[in-house]
C-alpha cells in the first residue's frame, strides 16, 4: 500500500521549534527582514500578515497549506537566497548524528542537492508519485515543511 504526502501545518503566533525557522525564511526570501529565530512572535506574526495580505489570500496570521503553498519556491542546484536557506533549515532540524549537517548558507550545491535527492528517495520508497529529481518543488516542500523522516 502506498502512503501518502502528510499536509501542511498549521503555524501560528506561540509556535516555535520546526518548522518556524523555515516560515521565517521563505517569508525573508518574499521581502521580510525576520532574525530566523524559530520563534512565532509579533513580528513573524505581522510578516504572515502582510504576505496574506500582498498574496490576496485570507489575513489569518496562520501559516498553513495555502501561504505555505503561496510562500515556497522551487529551487534546485546553482539557486541561492532565503529559499535555499529554508531547505537547509530542514535538513538541520533532521540532523540528528551530533555532527555538523549542512551549512545554512543559501547556496544550494552538491551536498544540498545530495541531501534532498536522499530525502525525495526515502519519501519515493513509500510515496511511488514521488521523483527523484534534487530539485524542490511543491511536492518536496510539502514533504519537507510538514516534518516527514523527521524521527
């Protein structure tokens, strides 16, 4: 039996840990200037506002499937800015060995690159619609965001 994508969730002011760090980031890449903290404060607050607002979409303050659909970005090897940053996010909040993962430097390049190609082969193995293709998209983010092989 094939499982499926776990969906987005829902982030709101209060919230910190995984994945706020990641909201911070894909909201600096459309124009915040949020500290990338992990920390759902007034000001991380205030930017999902104004995102909702600039994106048409409803003015909640609450980051789930649909300003997490609007904020993400496809980006795949040679990409670089606060997207890239957000996928490295991820794959330090899933470094689990006590050893230095990726650098969160919003390059993305071959370790990256190498990093989610592993992901996106370990979502395939249960999830077939899944490809291995190192690149996020919305499939991948959705993986990613929504805290899958994350333990």
């Amino acid at each position: 039996m094939s499982g499926s994508l776990s969906p987005y969730p829902l982030v709101k002011q209060g919230d910190n840990g995984h994945p706020v760090k990641t909201l911070q980031d894909l909201l600096n890449e459309h124009g915040q200037t949020l500290v990338v903290d992990g920390l759902f404060g007034p000001l991380t607050d205030a930017g999902v506002r104004a995102f909702q607002q600039a994106s048409s979409l409803v003015v909640d303050g609450i980051a789930g499937p649909i300003t997490f659909g609007a904020l993400i970005v496809t980006v795949q090897n040679g990409s670089t800015g606060d997207a890239v940053k957000g996928v490295q996010e991820e794959f330090e909040f899933r470094n689990l060995s006590g050893n230095p993962g990726l650098a969160i430097d919003g390059i993305f390049g071959p370790k990256t690159e190498e990093a989610v190609r592993g992901f996106q082969a370990a979502l395939h193995a249960d999830i077939p619609s899944v490809v291995v293709d190192g690149i996020v998209g919305p499939v991948t983010w959705q993986g990613l965001i929504s805290g899958m092989l994350s333990g």
